[in-house]
C-alpha cells in the first residue's frame, strides 16, 4: 500500500510536467495527397525563451494513425526558419514508442517558417509548411505557472499523505 500511495504522489506531483503537444497545445493539419499531416505543438503561443514541444504524426485520409503498413513513415524532417535563416534542419527518428517529437526554443519574437516532411525508405510521403508567430516572453504567464504547479505539488502531497495514513490500517 505504501508502494501505491507513493506512485500516486509521484504522478499528481510530475503531472503539470508532462504536457505533450496536443494536450494543451494548438496544431496545424494539412492534407497532402492520400494522408492528413498533423504537427501538434505545446504552446498555442511560444514565447521567446519557452520550450515548445512538437509532435509530428501522419494517417491515411480515411484510416487511423499509419502503423504496421507498407507505408508507414519512419523519419521526419523538420526545417525551422526565421525571416533570416535557417535555424535548425534535421530529421527526428519515428520511435516505436511516443512517435517522433521536437523539443525547440525560438530565440526572438518574430514570424517562423515550420516545414516538415514525413519520409520512408521509399521517399517522401508528405510535405507541409506553416507559419508560426514567436511573441515576447510576458512575466505574469510564467508567475501564473508557478503557482498553478505549486498548487498541483500541494495537492499531490496531500493526498499521498492521506492516503499512506488511511491505507496502513
């Protein structure tokens, strides 16, 4: 039992960590051919300096996500650009597990250029670009996060408390 109690403070606790892309996110789907490419990211409004997570996933138009198939995608590459240049190109590994993901920090508000293109041993599947607007980094937002964790770590807390005091007897 104490094992369990101790599980479920570790899960409230790391809980508000763990956003993925979609969850709380925005993202940007397009139809290219016989699939729908979808980009999900973490933020519906990176800030400078701020992590934004993308997930890259790709389906069949009238199929669920692609997997086990002939023409299942097993890279993606990703292309971030500034008015400028070319910030990062690289290709992310399609993992078994999670899919593939892209963790970035956009060093300057301003307006971005996301191309992606999913691929196989047999060429490119699919290709998409889209805009992505970087605002400046606001105080209050990252204040309103601190306390929103503080909460969650405090409530996790709690209730690992209560249940390593009920569930002993």
């Amino acid at each position: 039992m104490k094992f369990l109690s101790a599980v479920c403070v570790v899960i409230l606790v790391l809980m508000p960590l763990s956003a993925v892309a979609h969850g709380a996110g925005a993202y940007y789907e397009a139809t290219v051919g016989e699939y729908i490419a979808d980009v999900g990211f973490s933020s519906p409004a990176p800030q400078v300096n701020e992590s934004v997570i993308f997930d890259f996933q790709l389906r069949g138009i009238n199929t669920t996500l692609i997997s086990g198939s002939d023409t299942e995608y097993t890279d993606v590459w990703v292309r971030i650009e500034s008015e400028e240049k070319t910030l990062l190109a690289t290709g992310i590994y399609n993992a078994e597990f999670g899919g593939p993901r892209l963790s970035y920090v956009f060093p300057k508000e301003g307006e971005y250029t996301i191309f992606v293109r999913y691929e196989n041993e047999s060429g490119a599947l699919a290709e998409l670009s889209f805009p992505m607007t970087v605002v400046p980094t606001s105080e209050p937002r990252s204040y309103q996060d601190m306390l929103l964790n503080a909460v969650f770590l405090i409530v996790g807390a709690a209730t690992g408390f209560f249940l390593a005091r009920h569930l002993k007897k």
